[in-house]
C-alpha cells in the first residue's frame, strides 16, 4: 500500500535536480499525474519545441525509472515480509548487502554473514519470529501510519523506505525443565508476543538488484497478544543488555 | 522401566533374535481363517503396493511393487468388519501389519522394521502409515481413507487379553500415551510411549505405541468402542531381551474421559509434532518427512548424568534459593514454572514453634524472621542456622514454606506443609543424589506435629498418603506461555503432557510419584523425573481454588536450585481406575 502525491516539480525546470531527489507517490496515480502533466507542458510550449520536449521526455524517464525503481523497493519489502511470515530466514539474510545493518530492540547487528544472519537464522528462527498478524486490540496504528513510503535517489542508486509492521515476535524459552523441553519437541516452547511499528530501510542497488542496506525495526507498540484475542495488554520486553557473543544470539553493539 | 538396563542389541543379534518370527505370530486365540484362499492388492498412498496371497491361515506370499514373491508366515485377526493380519519378511528385519475394512475395501499399513536410521537403538520398533485400499478388478479405487485422529484423546480403556494381560491404556495425547502394566509389572506405575491414533469409523480406531524410551517394543491393536474388544499384535524384545511376537484378543472397559480443550473444529488428521514442517522454497514442495519420522522424548538420553562430588562442587559454586535465575530448571517468572506464583505468605512472620516428625529424631525448632528469611535449628543445638524461605497459603491457615539447607552435602531441602489450625504437618525432604546418579533428587515424607502456641496438636492423626487423586486429570498453567496436564495415573506414578498451541495435548513423559491428603480437597504432589532430569515438582493442589503452589528443586552443571511454582488449575476430568492399584495377589500374568 502506498500514497502520498508526487513531490510538487516545476515542469518547466530546465535543469535536473542536483543532489538528492525523491519520488514519493502513489504507484499508478503517480504515474497518470507524471503523464498528464507531461502532455500539458508539451502542448503549451512554443519557444524551443525541441528543447523543451527533450528535456520533458528525459525528466520523464527519469521519474518512470524512479517510479520503477520505487516499485521494485515496494517488491523487495513484499518479498522480505513474505519470507519473514513464512520463516524463511536464510533467504532474507541474502537480500542484505555484505556491509548490511539492521537495528533490532536496542541492538546493531552488522554484517550480512555475521550479525545479520545470526539475528535471523539464529534468533528470529529460534523464535518463530516475523509472522504477519493483525495488530493487537487497542493497539491499532494511527491509519496515517500505515502508509508505505519510497523515496529513490536521483542517481537511482539508493532509496529508503518506511513500511508499518504487525508481527509476532518470539524467543525462546531458555529454561532447562522438561517442560520447555517437551514444548521445544512439538515446536513451541517459545514466549511469544505481538509488536508493530515501522520498518526504516535504506537500500542501494548492488549492479541492478536492490538491496537491504540498513533496516531498523521502529517498534511503537508491544502487547501480549496472540490471534484470536480480543484484548490485548502492553508489555516491557527488555532490550538488550548484552552482546554477542556473551549472548549467542546478541548484536554486535547496543544502540 | 525408568530403571530397567536395556542391552544395546546390535543388528546382527537383532536378525538371529527376529528368526522365528518366519514362522507367524503366536497367538492364544484361534486365529483367523478368513483369508484363506484369497488373494488382495493393497494399493498404498506415498506407499509400495502389497500382493497377498493367503495359502493357509498361517502363510501368505506377498509380493511388494511388482518384485519377486516371497512366502512368510502370519497371522489374522477379524473383529467386526475389520481383518488384521501381521507378519515379518524373513531374513528381514522388516514386515507388514495390515488392517483391511471389509465393508469399505480401505486399508492401513503399518510398515514395521528394526535397526532403523529414525532410532537410536536397533531394538526399537519403527514404522511408517499407509492408507490405502484393496485394490478391486473392475472397481474404482475409493476416494477416502481411514485417516489420523483425535477422537480418541482422553479416553482411558481397561483391557485383559487372551494372554492374560491386563493393562490400562490411557490416551491423553493426540501423539502418546500412557499404559500401566497392571500384571506384567510389580509395581503400579505408567509410563508413556508415542503413539498413533487412526480412524476406520465412528466406533473402530486403530493404535499404537512403541516404547521408544524403554524396550522399543511395539503393541497395536484395532478397537472397537460399541463391543469395547480389541485384536492386536506385539512386536519387539522386552527388558530380557527376549522376542515377543504374537497376536492377541481382549475385552475392556472404558474407564473415563479427559475433557479435550482442543478446538472444535480441530479433527486430528493432520496433527504433527516435531516443530513447524519443513518449509519449501518457493515453487517447490515441502520435502516429506524421513521413513519412519515420529514424535518421540527421548529424556533418559540427553541428560548427562553427574556424579555425586561433581553435583556438590556445583553446590558449592553456585545454591540458588528463589532468585529467579533464568537457567535454573525450575525458575520463577514468566516463561518457566512460577509464572503464575500466589503471593507469598506471612503467616508465619515472628512465629516460633517446633516441628516434630514421627521417626525422623530430634525435632527442628524454628523462628520466622520475616517474609523471606527464618532461621532453624536441630533440637538440641545452640547454634540457629540462618536460610531464605518463601511460603505460601495454599489453603485457610495452611502454609507451605520452603528452604534449602544450606551448606548440606549431599544438597538438601525442606518443603514443609504447616496446618496452623491442628498442628499437623508434613515435610518432603529431598536431597540431591540417588542410588542411581548425583542430579537426581531422592525424597520422602515425613508425617508429624507441629508445637507452638495456641495449638494443641493430634497426637495420632497424621497427614497421610492418599488415592483420592488417582485417575484424575488437571491442567496447570505455568504462566500464558506454558501448559502442561497432569493426569495422575497411579497411587505411585503420573504423567505430564504439554498442550499445543491450539490446545491440543502433545509430548508427554511420566515419573513416580507420591500424594498426601492435607485437608479434603488439598493435597501434596510431589515427582521426580527419575531416570531422566532427576529434577523435583513438590506442589500442594487445592480443588477449591484450583491453584497450585509450590517448589521445584534441582541439580546440575550449573549448580542446585529451589524455586518457587505456582499454577492455575482446570478440572478435565478423570478416570474410574483406583480399582486396579493396591496390593493384591498376584496371578501368573505374563
């Protein structure tokens, strides 16, 4: 889901923006505004039709490339969520970059084969942690949250984005009882609890393929709720204190 | 059987060992002619297809996928519509229990072998399910199946078999379940094993069990619910390492139910334990589970068993009394036992009064200082020893109170039980270490009185070993995030099973156990996970409340613990089963 309207753009600039750019827009309504506007600054120009139509048709381009670039960072998130809901952990680790980042409840975890694949492939697999569920009851995002946002790079090199989140988030139990570990036999054994927010990401484009540069997991809600609930109740889950590897599973700095 | 030594059999004692099952299962009853003469392709789903040809009641040839026929000897079974027959390939380790539906040409398979890759032991008994049908000249194949079920999950059946047997099969779980031998064992205990539970109709199951933790022996039977008979087979080696392979008829008796919290509309027929399946790339299928891929706790062999001294230097590096420590086995807080914790009591806050146990010497004078410390002494001494304590009021003016004896060796503690209305008592003392290994806590009740003020104790009442729980099944929420069920099995032994997220009941295990009567309604259980963790639930259960509250104490590499339990309770039901325990005299049996 997406939204917001183009950045307002003179069209009539003759110069492309130096320095950074952004497209922020709704795809398909962006884009029919892009065209509409286009049509309208070619039929009303008279000076140097051939100038102006130039530089018109490589703005446009430029903004359909952006567009397009906008909507492959939409796919990649599309892709990381269905992966995180589907437990897919190896897969996700390989859509960061080598020098990847993510921040992770008060923790940094650096480095796609370090940090990032021990936060996933270790610590949201040992707690089921990433799948999609609604938001807890009373913990509903204010709906202008809720909104995907792109913004690509004029060089369409990198991009960042914000993407709301609803997911369940788990760890293990580390109790050596027998109970826990019956429940860890049948797959379970695992404190689970509800977060949403906002995921921040910057991206760059590594050869054609975008990236996962950096991804900070912005939690403003945290609730002991499981689906099928209709009431939900705020809980404190403690950042980290420690890290790796005096915890196994820790990042690599406290932020 | 916790404490029975299985022999590793290697595979090659296990082929000289199978060399008469050539010849068919033994069975006490007549078995079956039905099958004489006839001939059956059964066409498996995921499985091979079967050609049977029945020369006499007691050799078949069979033919799998086509492949060359080989002759083996069997045996068959009828029980209403149902045939079961059984028997192993020679020179294998392998063969085929088979349960044909007469009316309905459906079919499951039981592939069975030894010496497989999904056990840790060669003796162990292995099988993979196939449903399917008899295949019919001129008929399309059926397009249903007898499937896996939850329908049988709580029931508890009484059976005696044409052998002489007498057990009681307890389904407490969708994936095990409880069995006491009531004739081939001496004492009254359960145990568990993992288990399949099969639907033919509304009244017809088939099950299974392999006591995958013990001998690795097999037992499964077809039942019939209306007529309560059964028609099974038993396959493996018992703790004498001796074959048993024969086929069997009984009669029962349903004993009672458990209340399945399960949803309603869950049915059972896809239910696996073994974590979430194995996830398939995108595009691509789910690989299937392994050949014989079954649920199965396997406690007795993860555990690392110490040594005394090794447990005392861990004592003596690290007691933990109520800290709450994360990696205690029975630690307090949300995700282990003592989640859902009474508050603590001070009832017996500035108290002093001394506690008198019939055969245990002198007595233990004590004064409580305040809600988490006390200090105690041996009758007698001059020295006071200063401990923390936690208590709670388990019932009106009944207190439980805790506390490790500090700078004991082997590591002890004492979970006294204090009636501040009569004076009774009980105490479990525990301590590390058994006959058997250093972590595993030994314990007993001691019955006695209590003196002190206002009180004028009984002189012959005690508190006192009871039945009244027996056959009876609770839940016990630890906390949100773990609940197990204890059904209590036996005046001697119970079982626990862990609910599902859907609130199915799963992985189960068992352990003796003792209870004792402290008022109508409240009661002292108390476990050891013998043979395995060796760790200690001593809990006092109260019906009215439906709370439970109490003490888990435990050992090992990381040192001794005492922690606090607590639980919320809900009734499930039970089973009519006292009847069967007690000291009797005893028939041949087995």
């Amino acid at each position: 889901m997406t939204t917001l309207k183009p950045k307002a753009e003179s069209v009539k600039s003759p110069k492309p923006d130096s320095g950074r750019r952004s497209f922020i827009w709704k795809t398909g309504a962006a884009m029919s505004a892009v065209l509409a506007s286009a049509v309208a600054g070619v039929s009303k120009s008279g000076i140097d039709p051939d100038a102006g139509l130039k530089d018109r048709i490589d703005r446009l381009s430029n903004q359909i490339a952006g567009m397009e670039d906008a909507n492959a960072i939409r796919r990649l998130h599309q892709v990381y969520e269905s992966l995180l809901d589907r437990g897919m952990y190896e897969e996700i680790v390989d859509m960061f970059t080598d020098d990847g980042e993510v921040i992770f409840n008060g923790g940094l975890f650096s480095g796609k084969n370090g940090g990032i694949r021990r936060l996933y492939c270790e610590r949201f697999k040992s707690g089921l942690t990433g799948k999609k569920i609604g938001p807890a009851p009373g913990f509903e995002p204010d709906p202008s949250r809720q909104l995907d946002i792109v913004e690509v790079s004029t060089d369409r090199r990198t991009a960042t984005g914000q993407f709301p989140f609803s997911l369940q988030v788990g760890i293990p139990m580390t109790e050596d009882s027998s109970l826990v570990e019956m429940a860890r036999l049948q797959g379970e054994g695992i404190l689970k609890w509800w977060e949403g927010g906002v995921h921040e990401a910057s991206y760059i484009k590594v050869g054609n393929i975008w990236k996962i540069k950096r991804l900070e997991y912005g939690v403003t809600s945290k609730a002991d709720f499981k689906p099928g609930r209709v009431y939900a109740r705020q809980i404190d889950i403690p950042a980290f204190s420690k890290t790796y590897p005096a915890d196994p599973t820790g990042p690599d700095k406290l932020v | 059987m916790h404490r029975f030594k299985y022999t590793k059999l290697t595979r090659e004692q296990v082929d000289a060992k199978l060399a008469p099952t050539a010849e068919g299962p033994e069975c006490a009853s007549e078995l079956s002619d039905a099958l004489v003469g006839k001939s059956l392709k059964i066409v498996n789903d995921n499985g091979p297809t079967l050609e049977y040809s029945f020369r006499s009641k007691n050799r078949l040839t069979l033919s799998e996928d086509g492949g060359a026929s080989v002759e083996a000897g069997y045996g068959a079974l009828t029980l209403k519509q149902m045939v079961f027959f059984s028997h192993l390939i020679p020179k294998t380790q392998k063969g085929y229990n088979v349960y044909v539906d007469l009316d309905t040409n459906l079919t499951t398979v039981f592939e069975v072998w030894f010496s497989g890759s999904q056990a840790p032991d060669e003796r162990e008994v292995q099988r993979e399910i196939y449903f399917g049908y008899v295949d019919v000249a001129g008929q399309e194949a059926p397009e249903e199946r007898h499937h896996k079920t939850n329908r049988l999950e709580g029931t508890g059946i009484y059976w005696k078999q044409d052998t002489g047997i007498e057990t009681l099969d307890l389904f407490p779980s969708v994936a095990s379940s409880n069995f006491v031998e009531l004739t081939r064992h001496a004492d009254d205990l359960s145990f568990c094993a993992p288990s399949d539970y099969i639907m033919v109709d509304d009244n017809i199951f088939i099950y299974e069990r392999t006591e995958c933790e013990f001998s690795g022996i097999m037992t499964m039977y077809v039942i019939d619910l209306f007529t309560e008979t059964q028609a099974g087979m038993r396959l493996g080696f018992n703790e004498h390492d001796e074959l048993e392979y024969y086929m069997f008829r009984g009669t029962g008796e349903v004993v009672g139910n458990l209340t399945s919290l399960a949803p309603f509309d869950e049915h059972g027929e896809n239910i696996s334990l073994g974590g979430a399946p194995k996830k398939a790339k995108p595009g691509q299928e789910p690989a299937p589970p392994p050949k014989g891929q079954r649920y199965a706790y396997r406690p007795g062999r993860t555990f690392r068993n110490m040594t005394e001294e090794e447990v005392h230097q861990a004592a003596e590096k690290s007691t933990r009394t109520f800290t709450g420590d994360a990696n205690t086995p029975q630690e307090q807080g949300g995700g282990g036992m003592g989640g859902n914790s009474l508050p603590f009591s001070d009832l017996l806050v500035g108290k002093e009064f001394t506690l008198r146990y019939d055969n245990e010497g002198p007595g233990w004078n004590y004064k409580i200082v305040d809600l988490y410390n006390l200090e105690w002494r041996t009758e007698g001494d001059t020295q006071w020893q200063k401990e923390t304590y936690r208590a709670f009021e388990a019932d009106e003016k009944l207190v439980f109170f805790a506390h490790i004896v500090s700078g004991s060796r082997p590591r002890a503690c004492r979970r006294i039980a204090l009636d501040l209305t009569n004076g009774l008592t009980t105490c479990i003392l525990s301590q590390m270490g058994t006959e058997y290994y250093g972590n595993e806590v030994s314990y007993r009740a001691v019955f006695g009185a209590a003196e002190m003020e206002g009180i004028n104790a009984p002189r012959y009442v005690r508190h006192e070993f009871t039945d009244e729980l027996v056959g009876r099944g609770f839940t016990r929420s630890y906390s949100d995030s773990m609940t197990s069920m204890h059904l209590y099995t036996t005046l001697h032994s119970s079982s626990w099973t862990i609910y599902m997220g859907d609130q199915t009941l799963g992985a189960q295990w068992c352990a003796p156990a003792i209870y004792v009567k402290l008022r109508p309604g409240v009661y002292i259980f108390d476990l050891v996970e013998e043979g395995c963790n060796g760790a200690e639930t001593c809990i006092i259960e109260n019906e009215k409340t439906k709370r439970a509250c109490g003490f888990g104490f435990s050992g090992g590499e990381r040192g001794v613990g005492l922690n606090t339990i607590g639980a919320i309770a809900r009734d499930i039901g039970g089973y009519d089963i006292k009847r069967f325990f007690g000291p009797k005299m005893r028939g041949k049996g087995a």
